[in-house]
C-alpha cells in the first residue's frame, strides 16, 4: 500500500469498526426498544444476568466502562426496578449492584435479542464466532501496546 493509500478513509480498520459499531447500535436500538433498555443499560444487564450481583468496580473493569459513565446507567437501571445498588457495610466506598425480580424477569424477554441480531447480520453462527475471536485478538493486541493489558493484569 502507497503512502496515498494509508490515509484514505476506507482503508482504515477503526473507521471500519466504527462504522460497524454504528450499525450494531442501530440495531440494538430498535431491538431493545421493548424491553425499554439503552445498549449500555443491556450490557450492564447482560453482566448481572451472568453474576446477579457485582461490585460497580468489578461492572466497569467487564464493560470497560469508568464510575462517570456507569453511575448514571445504574441509577436508571434502578430507577427502572431492574436493580438495586447497595453500599457495602464493610467498605463505605464499594457498592455493589443486584438484579430484582423484575431485572431477572426481563432477561426471558431478552433471550430473543442476541437471536435477532444474528439474523440481522447475515453471517453463519461460525462466522460470527470467528469474527468474535479475531476482534477479542485484536483488543488484547492493541491493549498490550497502549499498557491497558498491563493494567488488567495488576488489578
């Protein structure tokens, strides 16, 4: 490739990812609009579904969200009555987040989004599984160059 070639717009794979990423929300926004859940309120819904309980730290180091960004998500998750947010008795400063019966309930209903998805994309279930494994590759490649990997690993 030309150095002409390396500034192009279309040849760049985070363009790509994010043009990607764009789409996926769009259609995320029509499938949750049911369940009444953003994408990141999903997400966080989807961690809790997996562990029912978990410190916010410990949700944020999963989603690779910050306290900033996460603390208003959590607060409409429970405004909502998906989950409750507690602060430990042993350490003032750690909270921790569980579903209610509601927040459990609404997983059955959210069985069929990762299903719809799939059909929207086009790919087969070993496409699908192969890109996941080539982008899981390359966030930790790109985490060990900017010293994320190395944070990961001391925490």
């Amino acid at each position: 490739m030309d150095d002409e070639d390396l500034l192009r717009l279309d040849q760049q794979i985070c363009f790509s990812l994010h043009a990607a990423a764009r789409a996926f929300n769009a259609v995320y926004r029509t499938l949750l609009k049911d369940l009444g859940l953003t994408y990141p309120q999903y997400l966080v819904m989807l961690v809790l579904w997996e562990h029912d309980e978990l410190a916010v730290k410990k949700i944020g180091e999963r989603l690779r969200l910050d306290s900033g960004t996460l603390s208003p998500l959590l607060k409409r998750l429970e405004a909502a009555g998906h989950v409750e947010r507690r602060r430990s008795a042993e350490d003032e400063r750690s909270v921790t987040v569980r579903l209610t019966e509601a927040g459990r309930a609404l997983r059955e209903k959210a069985v069929a989004v990762p299903r719809a998805l799939a059909d929207s994309t086009e790919l087969s279930l070993d496409d699908v599984r192969d890109l996941r494994t080539r982008l899981d590759q390359l966030t930790a490649a790109l985490d060990a160059h900017s010293g994320q990997g190395a944070k990961k690993t001391a925490s």
